[in-house]
C-alpha cells in the first residue's frame, strides 16, 4: 500500500488528478518544470539533474525535482520535513536505478510528478511489462493540509490528543513501493516508510514515524527467507535488539487474510507511532530499515530471475497474486480509506496491485508440493534469524 495504514494513511492520497504532460525517452539526462505531470526516463546513464551550487544540498540522482519548493528546502535544511523529505527522494531514487539495473528488457520507469489542489504533491516511478520486472512502483508523497472529520475521528480511537470539532493540519510524507517480478522464482517485496505531524487549532503539535518491509514468495526458499530477514534484523539491532522481534511479530499480524487464515507472505518487519525518544533518532533508525531494502531484495533478483519454470508454476504465481489483491482491496486500511476519500488519486492507491491476477475455485495444492510447503509457513509464521 502506498502510504502504511491507518486514518492517517489517507493523505498520501488525496491529491487531484494530474495534468500529463508527455516528453520524449532522453537518454542521458531528465528534467522538468515544475508541476509537469509525467516524464519518460532513462534511469540508467542518468545524473538526474537537479543540481545547485549548495554543496550540503545535492538534488542530482533524485527521480524528479522535489515536491516542495527548492529554495524552501534550502532555508530550512534542519527542519524535520525537509529532512525526511531528501530521504524519501534518495531512497526512490536508489531504489529505482537498482530496479533498473536488474531489468534486461527496454521498459524502463515513467516517472509522475504530480501536485495536490490542498498542498503538496508526489512522484510516482512505474515500470511495466519487462523481462525481469512486471510491475514495479516506487512512489513518494509530500502532503499538508487540513484533516476531515473521519481522519480525525479514526486518529482520536487510536489515542491520538485530538477533539472530534478540532481543526487539524497535517504534514505526512512517505516512500513507498511494490515490486511484481515476472518469474515465480523471485519473490515481490513491499516497503512503505513515512512521517506524520499534525498541529490543532490550540497550537498542540504531534509527530510520529511508521513503516515496515516485507516479502511476498510463490516459491518457499528458506535461504532466501534467511537472508531477507537477517538483513532487516541487522538494520533494527542497530538501534535496538529489542525491535526486530517485536517489529517482526507486528508484521506478521498485521499482512493477515484472516478469511484464508493465513498470512500474505513470510513477513519481514512493520510498525507505527513511534514517537520516541525524539524525531531524528527515530528518523536515523527509518533510514537504516530504508537502506536496507537493496541489500535484503535484490541480491534474491540475482539469484533468481533466471530460474526456468513452468506454465504451472506461473499459473501459481497468479494465484498467489489473487491473495496479494484480496489482502490490498479487503484489509489494508490505508487502501480502503483512500479509495472512499473524495478526489483520492486512485492511480497511486492502486499502484501496489499486479498486472495480472488469477483466482480458481476451490484451489488446494497437492499434499507435499512446494505449493503446498509455502502454505504452512503462511499458516503457521516462522522466526528465520
């Protein structure tokens, strides 16, 4: 999903409708003006270029200019949401051109840069239909504006300090990204990480962090599952040895269709409302579970992506794509939330869906297959470090 969960996840998604404007594919740099709407990208021999005099502030690499005004970013270099928003920026952007260098077909990223009526705006990265990759979707969104009721009301049951009545402004920003590769060999992953702030009409400000990575296999490989989850854990004991375990067992609840009585994938960690101790210390440890995404995934891309498999295996795939649908559209609070808010930008919701997704009736996988192996570890989760 594209920005976490909960009421508060809504305002990755309020943004209006985009004016597109299309450019032709430039091979060695990309640019635009501000509030252009779609830009085709090569993001290979690419310095995206967003490059000022300011040595502190290098915008090259990013996948389009930031959201927010450069020279606002610039005067306010200490403030938390330029902060996380050159994080977002630079996780997408790394994010993208390690796809990238994984994908041997010509697709390659559109890159959307969109702006919200309200405030704020986001870039959404999409590639499509190639050999490696069949859907990929790397999205950031840098949002402000004033909360409706609803999201209030849904903040207040979750403890939050506000009055159903309160006018309440927000500031939410968040990277996020599902990745559907083509062969059932190489497993899909999501992250989503992101900061909240909101301020009532007295003057009372909260803040709060949250975020996860997890994977989504078709094919059971418990070295994989090691090696994803051992580098996630060796993100979090850098702040704590406490939060693996707990952000692992969070995950594991939370990715839960609870009508099929199993989880989406095998995990990895998740959490919200973290508030404490103070915001860059929560945001150092956001940027290593970040960082930490090429290093848990893509090395199983490699292994992978060349793995021979059959028209069974991939018929597989689909449907464990189907369960990956039922979970975004049914559970995941965030996705429902914005697909009943008024002017949502239904393309960035529904960016975390495949291309295509299979269902059957009554489908079981034979006793002792490796369909049927993957099945038990989704019914019963497993600690894997």
């Amino acid at each position: 999903m594209s920005f976490g969960i909960s009421a508060r996840k809504f305002v990755a998604f309020l943004a209006y409708p985009t004016l597109k404007t299309y450019a032709k594919p430039i091979k060695y740099f990309c640019a635009s003006a501000v509030g252009i709407g779609v830009i085709y990208c090569k993001t290979s021999n690419v310095n995206m270029a967003w490059k000022f005099s300011d040595d502190d502030i290098d915008f090259s690499k990013f996948m389009a200019e930031p959201v927010t005004d450069l020279a606002h970013l610039k005067e306010n270099k200490s403030d938390m949401k330029t902060k996380v928003e050159l994080m977002i920026l630079r996780i997408q952007a790394e994010f993208c051109r390690a796809l990238k260098n994984e994908e041997e077909g010509g697709s390659d990223f559109i890159v959307d840069r969109w702006k919200r009526n309200e405030g704020g705006g986001g870039i959404s990265c999409v590639l499509q239909n190639g050999k490696v990759f069949e859907k990929a979707g790397v999205n950031i969104s840098v949002v402000k504006g004033v909360l409706p009721p609803p999201a209030i009301a849904q903040m207040k049951a979750r403890g939050k300090n506000v009055k159903e009545g309160d006018v309440v402004k927000f500031f939410a920003a968040g990277v996020s990204s599902v990745v559907h590769p083509r062969n059932p060999h190489v497993p899909t992953i999501h992250f989503n990480y992101r900061y909240f702030e909101t301020e009532t009409q007295n003057g009372q400000k909260e803040w709060w962090f949250g975020g996860g990575t997890d994977l989504t296999p078709y094919y059971l490989n418990e070295e994989d599952a090691k090696h994803f989850h051992g580098v996630l854990k060796k993100a979090c004991d850098k702040h704590s040895e406490e939060y693996y375990p707990t952000y692992k067992e969070w995950c594991d609840r939370y990715f839960f269709i609870s009508h099929r009585n199993e989880c989406r994938g095998i995990g990895g960690i998740f959490f919200d409302d973290l508030d404490n101790p103070n915001p860059n210390k929560v945001l150092r440890f956001i940027t290593s579970c970040a960082e930490a995404v090429i290093p848990s995934y893509i090395p199983l891309v490699q292994k992978h992506k060349h793995s021979s498999y059959t028209d069974a295996q991939r018929d597989w795939q689909l449907l464990r794509r189907g369960r990956y649908v039922e979970f975004n559209l049914i559970y995941d609070r965030g996705t429902k939330f914005g697909l009943y808010t008024p002017g949502a930008r239904y393309e960035s919701i529904l960016m975390s869906l495949p291309l295509y997704a299979k269902w059957e009736y009554m489908h079981n996988p034979p006793e002792n297959s490796e369909e049927a192996k993957l099945i038990a570890v989704l019914k019963h989760p497993k600690n894997w470090v």
